[in-house]
C-alpha cells in the first residue's frame, strides 16, 4: 500500500534500478516496441477493427515511457495487482 502518489513513482523507479543488468527496462521496451508497431498497423488498416477501449489502451502504451506503465489505468483494468491504492488519512481517522 502506499501512502501517495509519489510514494508510488519511487517504488516504480526503485524497481527498475533494482532490476539486474536491466532486465526490466529491456522486456518492457521489447513489448512495447511490439505493441507500437501492433497500434500503428490498427490505426494505417480501416479493415483491422477494435473495440475503443482497446484502442485507446493500446495507445496508451504505445505513447507512453515504460516507466508509467505500472500506474496507466489500461493494465490497472486488466491486472488488479498493478492498481496502486493510496492511504487517505481521512478514511483512516474515521475508523477510529
């Protein structure tokens, strides 16, 4: 759980620094290289169809630093563990 929303971009960054040899930067740009050269073939071909959703989220991805991945809403749908939660005091003072 983190406490705000730069609590969240440091672990983001610790977890790429961290990364042996960078490993993760190197997968995550590979994928995203295949998923900007998948999003320029839907939008140059009108016969390739996708819903809106889809075609926004792969923009998102194919616009986007790999760095934010983590925290962009498109793979906070998919993967529930990629949605970061930020304690808010309010609701936690409330409880008590």
């Amino acid at each position: 759980m983190f406490t705000d929303e730069t609590e969240f971009a440091d672990d983001t960054e610790r977890l790429f620094r961290e990364s042996h040899n960078n490993r993760l930067e190197s997968k995550v740009a590979k994928v995203r290289v295949a998923i900007q050269t998948l999003f320029a073939a839907i939008e140059a071909t009108d016969e390739i169809r996708v819903s809106y959703s889809v075609f926004e989220g792969m923009k998102q991805l194919a616009e986007n630093d790999i760095r934010k991945y983590r925290g962009l809403r498109v793979l906070q749908e998919i993967k529930s563990s990629f949605v970061p939660s930020f304690a808010d005091a309010r609701t936690e003072e409330s409880k008590v």
